[in-house]
C-alpha cells in the first residue's frame, strides 16, 4: 500500500471531522484500508493475521487460528483446515473476552472465505451477549470494484466517505495506467495457482489482476472461487507464464513450497520455466487479500508479464523466478 496520495490533502471530511469512533478488524485487509484512510489510531484491536502497515503490529488481538500454521506445508495446512471444520466448524477463535474489553463501536469482518479470515456469523456470536452491541460491517468483495466498494463502505462508516472516494479514484489510476502501457501488448498465457497441495486455480479479484496486467489467464474464474484442480488437467495448460502465490504466504514461505512440488510444477510448466518465466510471489501481501495493495500487485504482474514495459517496478522481496 502506498501512502494517501496528496490530493487527499485537500479532502472535506479530514481527521478532525471524523467521529472518535473505536474501530476493531477481523479482517487484514480492512486494517490495511482504515490505515490508508488515516485512520489507523482508531483501531482498537486487530485479527491475529493483521501485519500491514507495521505500526499495528502492537495493537490487541482478538483472534487466533487453533491451529499454528507457520512452518506448515500446503498439505499439512489444507489437513489441519479440515479438521478444525470438522471438530469445530470454524478455522478461528474470536477472544470475546478481548473484544470487550476493546468497547469497539464498528467490527470489520468478512463473508467471502470462512478458511482465510474470521468470517461474520464468528464476529456475530461474540458480540451477542455484550449489552451494547457494536455495529458489524462485513466486506464482502469477490472482484476489484468489491475492493474498491470496501474501501468506500468503511469511509462511509467512520465518517471518511470522501476521503475514501478521493482513495480509490487514486488506486483506480494507477490501474489505468498499467492498462494502458500493455494495451497493444502481446499476451502471454498465465497459469496462476493459489495453493499446491491440492492445487487451486485463482478466484475472486485474481483472474481480473492477471488480465488486467496484460496477461490471458488459462485457468480460474473472476468473481467466482478459487477451485481445487488436477495436476493431470494443469498439463494441458501448457503456459507461457507460471505465478505461485499461495493463498497466506509470503515470498518465503512460497518459494519453499514451489521447491517441495518441483516434479508437478515442472510437469505443468515445462515451456515456461525452460525460458525463465516461472515465478513466486509474495501472495499474501499483494494478491490474496482483498485489500489496497492488490493494485500493487497488477503493477507486480505487469512487470513480470512485460518486464521491458515496467522496468522501474520494483520486485525485491515481492516477486522472483523460480526455480
């Protein structure tokens, strides 16, 4: 996320204007948005998988999965997913307790994946017995204009509405900007996969990133999920371009686990990674999430998909080839 362009500068509804309300987010995305909005001194406590920008790090708690994925392969993360749903119904524990002692009076939260963040009915059953229920605003984006509607909802929640409009318009030219530069581009077919063990093709905003970078995506679906495949069906892809960006991990953590399913990427992604255009990138940050940074993420894509278009992006510690 990069900070609020200047032109915000000039916004009717700056900090003095907005309510001291007591925001609390379940979600890692949302915090990204109440801090690009300035309003991150509101922030009353966060999810345990909050981590951007850095100076929320030291914020309260309120949510832990009960499993410790660190560490942890695809499949023994998948494995561990599934037994949480099926001794408890949920991959995540709210602290109620925590919650309280918050008082927010706005909770962020999500409907779109129960396994990726603490999904709304959770945030919903903890705040049932306070005597004060705060409001729940759930974001609920499968595509970029979701995204952007986020952004918009929480500025109209917390009294931000035009500085949240003035945000996206920022976010939306940098878009623009990408699109235009590989309009006349040729377009290399994209294998993007979202986890190794089972393989995911992308869903939601990610097929949308890939196309609007200047790539043709040859597997997954904008808006919809993202979807387990068959290594044996990934064959026949055959394309010019593989991304890894499993869904939660960073550059690290993706590398790693593109080495332990070296044979089957190989397999899949013989052409591309025979000319050097075979990646990993740092999904959590800039592709995942349904959060500001995904248009970082187009620029990331844009640079690897037409490196000599977008020499000046930056991909240390986002982006790398692979193997």
């Amino acid at each position: 996320m990069r900070p609020l362009h200047a032109s915000l500068a000039h916004s009717t509804d700056g900090p003095s204007s907005v309510p001291a309300m007591r925001i609390a987010s379940l979600l890692a995305s949302a915090t990204e948005m109440v801090c690009a909005l300035g309003l991150g001194d509101r922030l009353v406590g966060i999810s345990h998988e909050c981590d951007y920008p850095a100076e929320v790090r030291d914020k309260p708690r309120l949510s832990q999965p009960r499993f410790e994925p660190k560490g942890l392969s695809s499949a023994e993360i998948d494995a561990a997913v599934h037994r949480a749903m099926e001794l408890h119904g949920s991959v995540y524990v709210v602290d109620a307790d925590r919650l309280m002692a918050a008082r927010p009076d706005l909770i962020l939260t999500q409907a779109v994946c129960e396994v990726c963040a603490v999904p709304t009915p959770a945030a919903q059953e903890a705040v049932a017995s306070l005597a004060d229920a705060p409001r729940i605003l759930s974001l609920d984006a499968h595509n970029l204009a979701g995204v952007f509607r986020s952004v918009l909802d929480i500025g109209t929640a917390t009294g931000a509405r035009e500085r949240a409009r003035q945000y996206v318009e920022v976010l939306q030219q940098r878009i623009s900007a990408v699109r235009a530069r590989v309009a006349a581009r040729p377009r290399p077919r994209v294998l993007a996969l979202e986890w190794l063990d089972p393989p995911y093709s992308p869903g939601h905003w990610v097929p949308e990133m890939v196309e609007l970078a200047g790539g043709a995506i040859v597997v997954g679906n904008a808006g919809q999920v993202s979807r387990a495949v068959s290594w044996t069906d990934l064959e026949r892809t055959n394309p010019d371009v593989l991304v890894v960006m499993p869904c939660g991990f960073g550059l690290d953590a993706a590398r790693a686990d593109a080495s332990r399913h070296r044979e089957p990427l190989c397999a899949v992604a013989a052409r591309a990674i025979a000319f050097g255009r075979a990646y990993v990138v740092d999904g959590s940050s800039y592709f995942n999430r349904s959060g500001p940074r995904v248009v970082d993420g187009i620029e990331i894509l844009a640079a690897l998909l037409h490196p000599d278009v977008f020499p000046h992006v930056s991909l240390t510690g986002r982006a790398e080839r692979w193997p």
